[in-house]
C-alpha cells in the first residue's frame, strides 16, 4: 500500500539541448532573421511564440518518467494524443505486491479509509490467488483496482506540453494529475523558464 505521505514523481529524463534557442534557432530560420538576433530580441521572439501557441515550440522534446500515480491518473495522461508513451505492463508484470494510491478526502475519513483499505487488499489477494491457479497475468488484471499504481514515461514537445499544463493545473483538474502538472512544470522551470513562465498565475 501507498505510503500516507505518497505522492507522484516526477523525473525529467532527457530534453533538447538548449530548448528554448532551439526554438529561436528555427523560427530565425524561417524569416532570416539572423541579423536582428540578441538576447532581448530573442526574448522578446519567445514570449510571443508561448504566448501565441506557434508551432516552433514543436521542436523541443521533454521526456519524463512519472511514477506512484494510481492507473486513474495514467488513464487521463495518455489522452493527450500528440505525445509518445511507455507504460508499466499489468500482461507482463505482476502485481502481487502492488502498490496503490488512496485520494485525500478518503484518507482523511478513517472509516473510509478503512473500507477501502480492506477492498484494495482483498483485491491484491485475490489476484494473487488467481495467479497461483494458473490464471495468466493478463487476464487476472481485470481484478486489480485503478488504485494500483503505475509508472509511464511520457515524450511532448512544447507545445503540446503546454496544452497539457493548460488543462491539467486549472483548478477544477482532478487532484492527482493537478501534481503531476505542477511537478512537471518545476521541471521544465528549471531548464527552460519562459516555456512555463505564464502558467504560474
């Protein structure tokens, strides 16, 4: 069982070097622009490239490995479509031992708690047992619960990154993508402020 202090995790993997002048670089090379480069000029480019959702933001990729979310959550990330995905396996890795993610306003509640608590493990033996006659791991998965937690990794660009965070930080986003959100803007902040820059308001 999850941890009462679980929460998602977020590593940033890879990205592309120097994302932001990436993105410079290719739009300069659609006008020419060359000459009119420095560094305010080239700020001044990006600001209104983010703020107008231009397509050169497509040429710089962050890829993430996020891990602890329940299966609810990675439902709702594989949504966004221009993206690439790889996530753990419930065919071909068993989950005797999984982990799963219990929503705050239940924990908050110890006879929720409790109540859940006994489903989610009678859950996790049953499958168990159901593995031990024989039954196939892809098909004793139909017993497991979207609490179980999962790891994914997950490749936007920019662009579609953004459009991610957009939707996925609004306060009326369900509260475990919202952390995703949150931690995965932290990320990029740290590489690549002004991508973000707008969505800290």
């Amino acid at each position: 069982m999850a941890g009462p202090n679980s929460r998602p995790r977020v590593e940033l993997l890879s990205f592309t070097p120097d994302p932001e002048g990436t993105i410079i670089r290719a739009t300069r090379t659609c006008y020419q622009s060359f000459d009119k480069q420095n560094e305010a000029s080239d700020e001044k480019l990006l600001a209104h490239l983010v703020k107008n959702d231009e397509s050169p933001l497509e040429f710089a990729v962050f890829t993430f490995l996020i891990s602890g979310i329940s299966r609810v959550t990675s439902h709702q990330i594989v949504r966004h479509r221009l993206a690439s995905y790889a996530q753990k396996s419930q065919r071909y890795v068993s989950e005797k031992e999984c982990e799963f993610v219990i929503p705050p306003t239940v924990r908050n509640n110890n006879k929720a708690t409790n109540e859940y608590t006994k489903i989610m493990e009678e859950s996790r033996r049953a499958y168990g047992r159901l593995l031990d006659m024989g039954i196939r791991k892809e098909d004793a998965r139909y017993l497991l619960p979207q609490a179980c937690t999962t790891e994914i990794v997950c490749s936007y660009n920019a662009r579609s990154l953004r459009n991610f965070l957009r939707l996925r930080l609004a306060p009326r986003a369900q509260w475990e993508i919202r952390e995703v959100a949150v931690r995965i803007r932290d990320c990029v902040r740290e590489i690549a402020p002004m991508i973000v820059k707008d969505l800290y308001v």
